[in-house]
C-alpha cells in the first residue's frame, strides 16, 4: 500500500497548504521575500498555518500568472483522492444496502465522480471548434525597436514564450482535420508587457468585409439547420446561396477552392494576419504592417481525392502529424515577414488597406523577415490548453494597433465576449494557460471560478488608503494610436473602394501553376456537383464569370451547363489589372526542410531482398524520412535470404494516403499482387502523384496495377523510378508531388 506523503506538495495548485518549503518558486518566477506591504490587512489575518501559509505574499506577487509548473499535476506514486483530498479506497464499487440493495444516497464519493462527469463538457467554440496547438517561442531576428516598441521585437535575439493553435472553421470538435476549409493560425505571444495574440487564417484573404455580415457567413457554411449535415463542409447549398450574394467573396472562393484549403501538415501552411494593423514605435510613429508567417517546411498540400480518404483512414491526420513531428524533436519553424507600409502608400494602392479581402501584392510590398516561430513542446493536458486557451484580438500590446477594418473592429468585440459562454464568465484569463507572464494587478473583481485573493480593502482607483496602487503606467501603458479623423457623418456602408471584387481574385487565379488552376476549376465542379439547387450553382457561374472566362467556362462544362450572363458589378471605376504575383502560388515555397518527415512506405512480403530493404530503410532515416515497412498483416516476413523482417503496420489499417512516397523492393511483388490492398496503395500513389521507386521484380507490381510508366505525352514520369537511386528518390520526395501525371478524369 502506498502511505500517504503528506509532507509532500502532491498537487501544486495549493503550495501554500506544504509550509514554506513548497513555496519555493519555479524556474523563471521572481520571488521577492515578503515585506508585506500596504495591503490593509489586520494583524488577525498574518497568523500563519497550514492552509493559510504566512498570510503575507511576497509583494506584488500574483501566482496565478505564475509558469505552468503551478499548476502541473503527476499521479505518479499517489493515491486516489476525492476533489476535497479524501483517500478513496475503492474505485470500483457504489456503496449498497446490502450486496444486491439499492445505492445509498450517502455515496458521496459516487455523487461527487459522477456529477463531475456530468459536467465535464464546455460549449465548443462557435466557429474553430477543431483545432491542435503547441508551446514554443518567437524569436526576434534583429532590434526593431524603430519600427514598434512591442515587446518581443525589443532586441536581436530575444525569446518570447508562445502558444499556438491550429484549426479548421466549419467542423466540430470531433470532425475531420482535411476537410476543404480556411485554417486557424492563432499565435498567444506572451510578452513581457503582457499578452499579444496574432489570430490570423492560412488564407491572407477573408469572405466579408464588415463584421456585420459574420454570423450569416458562418449560419451558411455550417451544417443545415433542419437536418445538422453536412459535417465539416461547404459543399451544400445554404453556403453556395450565401456566396452567389455576397460577390465580396470572389477572392476567398479562389483561395478556398485551391489547395491551400487542403494543407498536408500544419506544418506546411503559411499563416497571415489578414487585417491590416499598425505598428507604433516609442516616439509614437507609426506604420502599417500586414503579418505573413512563412513555413520552413515548404508550403505543400494534399490533393482531394486523397483528403476524401485520409477523413476515413485517419481524421485526426493533422493532430498526429503536428504531435509527432514534435515529438520527434522536428520542431515546425516559421518565419515571421512584415509587409511594412505608410498611411501614404496606403493611399495610393489600387485597394483599400481597410478590405479584408484584399492582400497586398508582395511585389508592391515586400517582406521584411523579423524573426522565426518554433514550436517545440506538446501539451501535457488537450483540454486544459488546447481547448481552454482564449484567443482575442483585442489582446493587444504597446507597439502593437489596429486598422479600422471593419471585420477587426467586430473582431475585437467577438473574442472577449465568446469566451463569457465557452469558459463560463469573465474571470478566463487565469486559466493557466491563458495567464500572460507579467503581474495581473487591477481592481476588477469576483465573478465565476475566481482564483486570485484580492488582498486588502482597496479596490478602487484613485485611491490613497491603498497607497494609490496599483497605479496607471502613464507612459509606459498601452496608448492608442492617436488617429485624426474628419468629422465625418455616422453612416452604415462602405468605402468606395470595397465594391471591386475582381480584381484581386483574378490576379490569385493568373498566379497559380496550370495544375493549380485544374485544381480550383474541380473544386467548384465538385462543390457545385453537391449543390441541389440549379439557380445557386447558376449564380456561382456568374460570378466566376467576373474573374476568368475559361474558369467560368471549364466550371459550367463540368457542370452541363452554359455560362450565363456575369454577375452585375457594384463598381463603377476600372477594374486593376494586377500582373501575375508568383508568390501565391503554393508550388513557389518548396521549403528547406527537403525529406525530412516526410513518410515513406516500403512494401515487403515473403520473398524481398532483405538486404536491400535494410538498406533502404537505413538511408532514408539517415535523411530524415519516416520509412515504414508495410505488408499484407503484422508479424514477420520471411527475406529471400531467410532473415526475418517486422511489418509496422498493414496494407488494410496503413493506406496509400498515409505516406508520402512508396518503395517496391526487389522481390516483394509476388507476395502483394493477390491483395487487393496493394493494388489500390499502387494505384492511389501513382493518382495522388507521389514519388514511386521499383527495384527488381517489384516493378512487377505496377503492370499488375495497370500504371503507366510514362506521361500521357509519352515523356518519362519524373518521380516513377524504376530501378532508380534512393538519391533520386528523395529528390522526388523533397518535391513533393508530380502533378504533370495528372489527367482529368483521372486514368488510374
Ligand atoms: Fe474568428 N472567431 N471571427 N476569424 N477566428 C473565433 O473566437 C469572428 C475571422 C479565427 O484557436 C471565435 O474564441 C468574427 C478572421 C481563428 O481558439 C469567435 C469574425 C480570421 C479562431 C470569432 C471573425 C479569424 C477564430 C470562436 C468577423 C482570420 C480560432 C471561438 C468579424 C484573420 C482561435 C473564439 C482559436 C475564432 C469571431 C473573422 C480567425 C466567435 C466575429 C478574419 C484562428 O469569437
């Protein structure tokens, strides 16, 4: 039996109940011994014991924004407990009259456990209900204490803790990561003045313009409200209706209906700010910046034949790649670049500054790098972080301001409020992991699940029996910018320059690669497909009409329809031509990370090459790739040369679309070529054009699988290797995907 410690701060969340000793600061907390000071507390309160402790905090301390130490609890060695800390003896039975009586009423230890239970879900967030996130730090390139004062920016070098989660929009929490969707990319920056959250989208662009428009946007794109289906997709009609009337949308369909909707990892998608902020620097200068996070790891994504199927193989597809790439100490890196602009330039750009749907070309402005995201640290506890951290844009820094986007300023309210409901009441922000770094001190007090004890009569300000404190930081506070304005009359509309649509939409499809473009054209095909009602897809078609002919055209083809007359256009001004920005094409960011990562299948089977297996397996983890040996089922596979190899997993629980490139070695053909499974896993990577290497007789398995070993044209397929090298395997692999085997429909 393990005897109670009861000398021991078992659960960290109540140090002062272990005497001084437990008191003991983590890592990082700055302890001042205490001197206790004008708290107002009577002599009656400083009577130290147990529970209490000294009654005397160290001044100014406020262990609620202490690190997440505190709050970190290990049952290693331990012994059940009620939530009052009663040792439970047993688990495992009610308490009954008599063995086949009814329950008495009495089992507290039952009540409390079961009510617990009952209660364990919160409300899911209202849009991003799904989503992963991680610990890590942003580190600043250089001093950019000229552009802004905000904290993290503050010197070359300096680290600032963060937070960051990853979402889709529309889904559930239970829902499929590779749903067609926008992804979350919400940054918790936690300054040394405080918390700054970047709550950007993988999409630079959004779908309105005025926060007005948001809970329609949303009621659209979510399930049907009679029927709740479908799941974690836009493809109904109710969002198609939505977005035929709302043409402020052009730009997002293009981007949402591109393979940026379908990212591959987490780890392989951009992040942007999307609004346009300002940046102040300490002699209150200011600029306008928009927030652009580059991945190291390239930007790739999944095509969506695959995506259907990955939602069946493995929904969770993104939180386990984002898991165990941490976990394998490949931490996901990031580039932080500033598009950096003045009020001036901002005038004379052919866009409002102040649409959030519209970017800023990077050729019209180019990034400025100024530091690097890594995220190096799993979660110890999903709900405790990932679901109770609370992001808000209106959690702001000094050095750091908004635009008056109308969509941010209804952001800002929308954050703060929603997590009133979510985290039940105001007092959120101690949620551990929602506490910034630095002292919470203020006179806003009480409310549900309170954790702070507020010390001394004073909560008031100005106030002299409190000695005045805590105090206003005068200078050192967060001050607005001070933005002039004209008078000008309260109106409901919009700048005039918000009514052109287009121009941007077509300047994102003019700078997309040709399989890039065949990707958006299907997406709409197949969203459209699902759409029942002929006049929504219609309108659609109009308005595609206003951004590409032959978009509009090859769309209605796959439709059967013809294109109608283009949607009539609001602006009445020129439509801008944009010259094509090869930036936003997805296929420009190949990234630096070259294989590593990336998954890779070998296929074996009684009869391989043992050896060359070895060494196959052997050379790609020396790169970095995650090969696995796939086969018929578990269990050992007898090598030609009699060794024994372990298959990790079956052709049935490890499909095609798990991996990212295939091997067949010499002499495993045979032994797959009755399973139907191996076929499809052929078959599947050669139509999601992934890298393919056959050695010997393995090429055996691709004529099996009816997969041509040349392009339609006739030329070599570049990343089907028959008897090739690993080299020029892995180069394949480094990229990515051979989309010049693709035909629609596809032939295999
Ligand atoms: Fe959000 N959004 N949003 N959004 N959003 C929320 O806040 C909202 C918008 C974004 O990982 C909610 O805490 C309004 C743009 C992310 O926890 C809610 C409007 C962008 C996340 C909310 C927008 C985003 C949210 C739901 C239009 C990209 C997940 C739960 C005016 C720049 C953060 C919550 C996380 C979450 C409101 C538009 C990104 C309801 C009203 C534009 C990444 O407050």
């Amino acid at each position: 039996e393990k005897q109670l410690a009861a000398d021991m701060p078992f659960n960290p969340n109540k140090p002062g109940e272990y005497g001084d000793a437990s008191r003991t600061p983590a890592e990082g907390d700055h302890h001042q011994p205490s001197t206790h000071a004008a708290t107002g507390s009577t002599s009656s309160e400083i009577v130290s014991s147990d529970k209490v402790g000294s009654g005397t905090p160290p001044q100014g301390e406020n262990p609620t924004v202490a690190p997440l130490d505190r709050v970190r609890v290990d049952p290693a060695d331990r012994h059940l407990t009620t939530n009052q800390g009663v040792p439970v003896a047993d688990n495992q039975h009610s308490l009954k009259i008599g063995l086949r009586g009814p329950t008495a009423m009495e089992d507290f230890i039952l009540r409390e456990k079961i009510t617990h239970f009952d209660h364990e879900r919160i409300p899911e967030r209202v849009v991003h209900a799904r989503g992963s996130a991680a610990h890590g730090f942003f580190e600043a390139y250089d001093d950019f204490s000229s552009l802004t004062r905000a904290a993290p920016f503050a010197a070359k070098g300096k680290q600032t803790p963060v937070f960051v989660r990853f979402s889709t929009v529309a889904g559930e929490r239970g829902s499929t990561d590779v749903a067609r969707d926008v992804r979350g990319f919400a940054v918790k920056f936690y300054t040394d003045e405080g918390n700054w959250d970047l709550v950007g989208n993988n999409i630079p662009v959004f779908f309105i313009q005025d926060a007005m428009k948001f809970p329609d946007l949303v009621h659209a794109a979510k399930p049907e409200p009679h029927h709740a289906m479908p799941q974690a997709a836009t493809a109904h009609d109710t969002f198609w209706d939505f977005a035929g009337l709302s043409p402020e949308i052009a730009h997002m369909l293009m981007w949402v209906m591109s393979d940026r909707a379908i990212p591959r990892s987490y780890r392989t998608m951009q992040g942007f700010g999307v609004h346009t902020f300002r940046m102040i620097n300490a002699q209150g200068e200011s600029r306008f910046v928009k927030f652009h996070w580059t991945p190291l790891q390239g930007t790739h994504s999944l095509v969506w034949d695959e995506a259907v199927r990955i939602s069946g193989a493995d929904p969770d597809f993104h939180r386990r790649d984002l898991w165990e790439a941490i976990e394998s100490g490949n931490f996901p890196e990031w580039e932080l670049g500033l598009q950096i602009f003045t009020e001036e330039q901002a005038a004379s750009f052919p866009f409002d500054i102040l649409d959030a749907t519209k970017l800023v070309p990077e050729e019209l402005v180019p990034l400025t790098p100024v530091g690097r995201l890594v995220l190096n640290r799993n979660p110890d506890n999903f709900f405790a972080e990932t679901e109770q951290v609370a992001f808000c844009t209106a959690h702001i820094v000094p050095g750091i301001d908004f635009s008056n986007d109308p969509l941010l300023q209804g952001r800002n309210h929308s954050y703060l409020d929603t997590q009133i409901t979510r985290l039940g009441g105001p007092n959120f922000h101690e949620i551990p992991i929602n506490s910034p770094v630095v002292q919470i001190q203020n006179n806003q007090r009480d409310g549900f699940h309170r954790q702070a004890i507020a010390r001394g009569r004073v909560n008031y300000e100005p106030n002299s029996l409190g000695g005045g404190c805590p105090f206003q930081a005068g200078k050192r506070g967060f001050t607005s910018f001070p933005e002039r304005f004209t008078t000008e009359d309260k109106v409901r509309g919009n700048p005039e320059l918000f009514a052109e649509h287009y121009g941007q939409a077509r300047l994102f499809y003019n700078s997309q690669t040709p399989a890039e473009q065949a990707h958006i054209a299907n997406a709409f095909r197949f969203e459209l497909t699902r759409v029942q009602t002929p006049m929504v897809r219609q309108r659609i078609l109009a308005l595609l009409a206003n951004v590409d002919d032959a978009l509009a055209a090859k769309v209605a083809e796959g439709l059967g329809m013809d294109v109608p007359e283009p949607l009539p256009r609001d602006y009445q001004g020129e439509v801008p031509e944009y010259a094509p920005s090869p930036a936003l094409s997805l296929l420009s960011r190949p990234g630096e990370t070259g294989v590593r990562t990336r998954r890779v299948a070998i296929l074996v089977a009684p009869g391989v090459d043992g050896t060359q297996v070895g060494k196959l397996y052997a050379g790609l983890l020396k790169s970095g790739a995650v090969p696995r040996l796939v086969g018929n089922m578990l269990g050992k596979v007898k090598a030609a040369d009699g060794a024994a190899l372990d298959v990790e997993i079956s052709l049935e629980a490890g499909p095609s679309v798990m991996y990212d490139g295939m091997i067949v070695p010499d002499g495993a053909a045979d032994g797959l070529a009755r399973n139907a499974h191996a076929i499809d896993f052929v078959r599947e990577q050669y139509r999601h054009c992934k890298p393919i290497l056959v050695l010997g007789s393995g090429a055996d398995l691709l004529s099996k699988a009816m997969i041509p070993t040349a392009l339609p044209d006739g030329s070599p397929d570049p990343a089907l290797l028959v008897d090739g090298k690993l080299d020029a395997f892995e180069a394949a692999l480094a990229g990515h995907r051979a989309f010049v085997r693709e035909t629609d429909p596809p032939m295999v």
